[in-house]
C-alpha cells in the first residue's frame, strides 16, 4: 500500500503545470537546436516538429516544438532570407517559450527565428565546399584572383546549339516550360533534346543527380550542351545544388552546362560551376534561342557582304571586258613588232658569237697539244707523289683526333655521372610527390596535404604545415651548401 494518500493524475499534471509556469511563465529563450520530425499542415498553416541536440554517440536531448500564427510569419521570412526551406536537418537559433499542457504534454512554442545565424552556417559549408573543390580536384576548378574559374567555364559554345541534354525531373513545370520554349519560338530552330530525368530537390538526392552527369558524360554522344533546368517546386529548396558531388560532375562536364534551377537572387555552387547561369528554366531555353539566333544572324551578314562583293567583282569585270577588245588590240600589234625586232638582234649577234666559238676551240686545241708532250709517264709520277704526301698527312692526323674524341667521351660520361638522378638526390637533394606526380609549382599546395619526399636512401611521407610564397624572390639553396 502507498504510503501517502493516492492524487489524480490531472492534479499531477496541473501541478506540473503550476511549477513549470512558475519557472518558465511569461519568458521566450533562445535556443540553438536542430530540426527534426518535422511537419507542416497547409490547412491550418501550423508547423510541428523537434528540436534535437545530437552529440558525438547520438541524441544528447529532444523536445517537441509547434509554429502558431506568430512563429508561422517568421518562418516564411527566414525561407524569403535564406533561400532554404524551413525543414529536417537544418541547425537552426529559434526564440521559444516553455508550455505545458495537462493532455497534450510538454511543447517549446516558436516566436522568433535568426535567418542571420543560418545564413551564416549556409556560407560557412559552401566556403567549405570550395574549399574541398580546390583541394580535390585542382585540374578542374582553380581561382583566378577573385574568380573560381572551371573547366567546363572554359569550354567554347558551339556555333548552334541543337542537341541538348536535359537533366530534369519528369513531368515538372520546369521541364515542359523548357521544351514549351524551344517549340513555340518565331525562329522555327529545330533542337533534340535527349532527357536524363532524377529528382532534382532535396538533399539526398545529389549522388542520384550528378550519376545522370556521368552517365551523359560516358554516353559517346556529342552533345553541344547540358542543360541543368527545375521548376515545379518550392523556390527556397535550392541546397542540393550547392552539394559537393554536383558541383564536381559540372565543373570537369566537357560538354557546356547551362543552368536554370528557378532562383532569382542566390547563386548555387552548381551556377558557380557550370559554363552559364540563368534564373529560371524559361530564361535558359531563350538563352540558347538567342545563342543560336546569334549565328544565323552573323551567317546572314556574311551572305550579304560575300553579295555585295560579288555584285562589285562583277561590276568591276564587266568593265575589263567592255575594254577588252581595244586591250587585244594593242596586246596583237605589239606582239607582231616585238618578234621582228628580236629577230634582227639574232641576226648581228650569230657573226660574233661564230668568231667567239673557234676562238675559244683553238684555245682548247693548243692547251691540249701541250698536256700531251708532257707524256704520260709524267703524269702518272706526280699522281704518285700527291698519293704518298696525301697519305703521309692523314696518319699524321688520325692520333690526335682520336684523342681528341677519348677525351671528349671520357667528359661526357663524367657529367652523365653527375647529372643522374641518384647522384644528385646523394648530394642532399630531394624529390616531392603528391598523388605519384613530381611537385613543380608549390603556389597549389595547401595546408594539409600529404606529400611523399624520396632521398637517395629512403622514401619519407609528411603533411604541409605551411605554405609562405617567396614574393617573387628565389631561393638561394647555395645558402645551406
């Protein structure tokens, strides 16, 4: 049996409740927690959810919370602010007051939400992102001052674009707004659009989208561009594009990526990566319209210049040939002058160049006669003589040139001795690998990173502490020589 007298459950609860607003009565607190559970009914623009603490081994506290009309109008501006949904799994500095009530239990009533705090925890992982996007992929995302610069930023439009793939959710307002655009424009441009359709909201959901940017990428077919449209959901859902897997699929695409996720003032890491960014579906299908109205545009002018051109190429060879004949004229007189004057020049040079030709053939007949007498047997002694000093002089020259050569060769293989890798790295050298590639350039070596250091004698393996530029100075390594 109890030893005090058994009390209702109500009165225990009022009692509760008694002490409770004894304590917590009339004051809100601020509290930073995480959203979870969460709930929202249209019909009654309420929100439920909790408010959770986790720690390094789970659920440290959890409290249920609820939105009233108050706490409602400042959700729906946090969302306006931070462009993110109120929802799970978002780090959140609410306002709340303690109830309690005797049916329904213990609830946190929200009045206030810092936008400014979450803000900040939103830049702070995007910062991070970047970050994580220089370190691990340098070949495809770098900084040019203040500009993050992409492989794929870098990519040339093709003069038309026509065949596009379309990463989208199927059936969504944005995809149909996207083709509705295309189709119904005055140009009458025909395009082939090749769709690869995944959710296109919510967190989770990244590693889905950016597998369908591989899969074009490993397709073989040469698309002209990517294009990356949503619409169709709720505008301040826009976090999954800043997630770090797609952010790294746009940056290294080799085809274009044209972005339109339907947002008006924020720039997702997705807009950072991709070649061209615009607002919203609609704007990114006038993009390409434009884009291609642009070359036709251009095709046209150059079609009315090479016309003009002809037109005067024309002209001006209609007038040559007005004046043609009088030309042949001319050209046909002179032609009949020209030939009898050469023709009479011929004629006083054949004497001359007679008297020229026995000339020089009594030269060559006297200087022959002459050669002969000599005899043969002259002839062939001085041969012989120009033989033995000819051989006299290349014995005398060959020792000294092969010497020569030894000697070069013996220099030679000295250096390469020197200069070989081995003997270098035993003169207190080292080589500094990162990933398996020699390190040249220490301006994209970061804090943190893991470098491999080979000696002549072993192999070491460190982390960069530091990485402090010489402004421009060499080193002078004589200094530690």
């Amino acid at each position: 049996m109890p030893s005090t007298a058994p009390i209702r459950l109500s009165d225990l609860a009022g009692a509760i409740r008694s002490a409770l607003d004894d304590r917590f009565g009339g004051q809100t607190w601020w509290v930073l927690a995480e959203v979870a559970n969460h709930r929202y009914y249209p019909q009654k623009d309420h929100h439920y959810f909790d408010l959770v603490e986790k720690g390094a081994h789970g659920l440290v506290a959890k409290c249920g919370a609820v939105a009233w009309a108050e706490g409602n109008r400042r959700i729906r501006s946090f969302e306006r602010l931070t462009g993110k949904s109120f929802g799970n799994d978002i780090l959140v500095l609410v306002a709340v007051s303690v109830e309690y009530h005797v049916v329904y239990g213990l609830k946190l009533t929200l009045h206030d939400i810092d936008a400014r705090y979450t803000l900040g925890q939103l830049e702070e992982q995007r910062q991070k992102t970047l970050e994580r996007l220089l370190r691990e992929v340098p070949e495809d995302v770098w900084k040019e001052g203040d500009r993050y610069v992409t492989t794929n930023s870098r990519l040339t439009l093709p003069s038309v674009i026509q065949r596009i793939a379309v990463v989208a959710s199927e059936h969504s307002a944005g995809y149909e707004d996207f083709q509705h655009s295309l189709s119904m424009h005055q140009q009458g441009y025909a395009f082939y659009l090749e769709p690869y359709f995944t959710a296109v909201q919510g967190t989770d959901n990244a590693e889905a989208l950016a597998g369908r940017l591989y899969e074009i990428r490993l397709s073989g077919i040469p698309y002209h561009a990517v294009v990356i449209i949503r619409g169709g959901g709720a505008q301040t859902d826009l976090l999954l594009f800043d997630e770090y897997a797609i952010a790294r699929a746009v940056a290294g695409m080799p085809f274009p990526v044209i972005t339109g996720i339907g947002h008006l003032r924020n720039e997702t890491l997705t807009d950072l990566m991709a070649h061209t960014a615009t607002k919203t579906p609609t704007e990114c299908a006038e993009y390409i319209i434009a884009h291609n109205l642009r070359f036709e545009m251009a095709a046209l002018s150059l079609g009315r210049e090479i016309a003009l051109r002809a037109q005067r190429l024309l002209a001006a060879r209609n007038r040559d040939l007005h004046t043609l004949p009088l030309r042949l004229v001319q050209l046909a007189q002179q032609a009949v002058r020209l030939p009898a004057e050469q023709l009479e020049a011929q004629r006083r040079k054949v004497p001359l160049l007679v008297r020229r030709q026995l000339q020089g053939s009594h030269q060559e007949l006297a200087h022959a006669r002459v050669v002969m007498s000599l005899g043969p047997t002259r002839i062939l002694e001085r041969s012989r003589e120009k033989f033995r000093h000819g051989r006299r002089q290349l014995l005398a020259t060959i020792p000294p040139w092969l010497a020569g050569r030894q000697a070069a060769l013996a220099q030679a293989d000295t250096i390469r001795r020197m200069a070989a890798p081995e003997a270098v790295l035993r003169r207190g050298y080292a080589l500094l690998r990162q990933a398996g590639r020699i390190v040249t350039d220490a301006s994209r070596l970061q804090p943190g990173a893991t470098l491999d250091i080979d000696m002549h004698d072993a192999r070491l393996t460190t982390t960069i502490q530091t990485n402090t530029p010489q402004n421009g100075s060499s080193n002078d390594i004589r200094k530690g020589l």
